[in-house]
C-alpha cells in the first residue's frame, strides 16, 4: 500500500539538514509509516502492523504497542546496507527482536523509562510495567480509580518522562470511576503531575502526547485543536498556536514540534453532545517552530489515512526502514555478538 501526499516545498531540506526520518502510526489504517528526505523530495514507506499506537525509543531499541502486543525492534547499519532486495538504498533499519504479549491492555503512549518499559494501559486505568513475568504489572493508576479492572473509565491515554526516565506527567480526559465515564465529560482533561503525585490542570480539551523539555510541558488539546505550554511548576497554561483538526501524536527535536494532524471522529463526538466540521480536515503532520511560533510547513495525506497516533523523529538517519517480518525474499536478518547479516533460508 502506498498514500498520495502532498508537502510544503520547504520540508525535505529541513529534515535533510536535521538528518531524520519521521515515523508515525496510523491504527485506524492498521499501519507503520516512515518518511524519508531526499535533496528535493520525501519518500514514503509504508508497513503493515496491527493496529500500532505508541512508540518508544531508548538507543538502538524501538518498541510499538500494537492490538494485543508490545513489539520491540534493534536498528541496524549494516543489516540496513545489506538489505536483500534493495542493498545500499537504506542507511538504517529497524528489525523484529522480541513480542510481548499483553492482552487487548488499549496501550496508548509507551516510554522507556527507570522502570523499563512502561505504557499507559487505557483499558485498564493505568501505567504498567512491561517485563518477563506478567502480561503487564501496573504500577500506577490515579487516585479516584478504585480498581484495575478492564473498563475504560477516565481515558488514561498519556505518559511523558524526564531527561533521567522517571516517570513525570499523564493525561486523562477526566476523573470518572464508571464504564466510559469520561464520556459524559467534555472539557474536564487532566494533567497529572507524578512527581508531586498531584494533579496539575484539570480543564483540558481530551488532552494527549504530553512532552516535558526543561521546565516546560507541551502537550496537544486535541478537542481544541491546540498546542500548549505548560509551566510545570504553576500549571499556568500558555495556547502556542490553533490547527485545523483533531491534533494528536507529537514528538520535538530541537526547536521543531513534529505534530500529527487527524481527522474528528464524527459519530463518536455527535453522541457526546460536540458538533464537528471535518469538512476543511486534512490528516497531516505538520512541522511548528516553538521558538518563532508558527508552522513552517505540512505533509497532507490525500487517501488512506484519516487518523494518525503517535509521532517519532528517528535521528541520524534519512533512508529508514523497518520491518514487519523476519523474512525478507528467503532471508533471515539475524544479530549476535559475532555475527550479523542476512542468511538464506534453508527449507527441509
């Protein structure tokens, strides 16, 4: 499968000169998305995944929360030149390296994090540690939720950490303890402060992909289709800038905010009582400079994708790949401490 997309003319050059790769999730087209910078254009490669949301990374390791499982990726120079079918094009690649399997926890955002592996559980109502002996192990859930149980009451959906993995701020859309409670809610958002072990705001538009850098929280009111800064200490709220779509999936390099951009859901919004217009609504991701505050330029999907996730800059490389197999035309990518490559399957 492949998207028709249009960018702004500016785009290519700004990644190129930053030496990323942009990666996103989009679970409503069930696939992974890389987008490649050239001298003039952008390539777009497209994997299939089930249902991916998150994305963690932590050096080497890349991790996606999928439908039922946590998969966890090692990138590769050398397996990514040596790519069977097209050597030499990429310059690196995320390989298949463990699955854990979960149940249907609804993990939203995932960080690596002084625990390990954490993600939000949004079915469950809270943050859990991912390792070797549970399907998950929580860790975290807020105050007014009274059990772990699997029904999403508050829409937990959020995780942002320091510079040290300790595990600073989550969202909610609201502080409800009943089945999809926060459904009857509409501009009750959260933003718990886990350090404080307090809740900072409490009147945010169904807030997601909170982002500390320094003293400053970022954090996207997607209801309200804004960008936020949020004085960590005060919880004084300061609107950077207003889009035009439901604004979710969020990752900053620098001084660029990479934000992804996604259609309303219609249906879902009417039933909660918030009239939508989604007729002027491009799914895109758009590049912001939070020093001059304004965007600097969009990539819009023209088919296909109506709804991204998560968004992840991947720095140190311009021709990225990954893979949703083990097998590539009869080869097997295979990483030890001695050996790496691609070997040929043997059949029998």
């Amino acid at each position: 499968m492949s998207f028709e997309f249009s960018f702004s003319k500016s785009l290519p050059s700004l990644l190129y000169r930053l030496n990323l790769s942009v990666m996103f999730t989009t679970y409503q087209a069930n696939r992974v998305v890389i987008l490649n910078p050239t001298d003039d254009s952008l390539q777009c490669l497209v994997r299939y995944f089930p249902r991916p949301m998150g994305i963690a990374k932590h050096g080497d390791l890349l991790s996606i929360a999928m439908k039922d499982h946590i998969a966890t990726f090692k990138q590769s120079k050398k397996l990514a030149f040596e790519y069977p079918s097209k050597p030499g094009q990429y310059d690196s690649l995320f390989f298949p390296l463990s699955v854990h399997f979960t149940g249907k926890m609804d993990a939203h955002d995932i960080c690596y994090t002084e625990h390990g592996l954490v993600a939000v559980s949004t079915a469950y109502n809270c943050l859990s540690k991912i390792g070797n002996q549970y399907s998950f192990e929580p860790i975290w859930k807020p105050d007014f939720i009274d059990q772990i149980f699997p029904t999403d009451r508050c829409h937990l959906n959020g995780l942002a950490v320091n510079e040290n993995g300790q595990l600073a701020f989550a969202t909610s859309f609201s502080d409800t303890n009943t089945y999809f409670g926060w459904k009857q809610k509409k501009q009750c958002g959260l933003l718990f402060d886990l350090r404080r072990k307090t809740i900072l705001c409490n009147n945010l538009q169904m807030p997601h992909s909170p982002r500390l850098i320094g003293k400053w929280l970022y954090l996207l009111e997607s209801l309200a289709e804004t960008l936020v800064k949020i004085d960590v200490l005060t919880g004084e709220k300061e609107v950077l800038h207003k889009f035009n779509g439901f604004v979710r999936g969020m990752d900053i390099v620098g001084n660029y905010a990479f934000i992804g951009i996604s259609k309303f859901r219609e249906e879902s919004l009417t039933n909660l009582g918030i009239e939508v217009d989604n007729s002027n609504v491009v799914p895109s991701l758009v590049v912001f400079d939070l020093n001059r505050g304004f965007a600097l330029g969009e990539i819009e999907f023209h088919s296909d994708i109506e709804e991204i996730y998560d968004v992840k800059c991947i720095q140190n490389t311009s021709k990225l790949n990954i893979l949703n197999s083990t097998e590539i035309d009869g080869y097997n990518p295979i990483d030890t401490p001695s050996l790496t490559g691609w070997f040929k399957t043997k059949e029998g």
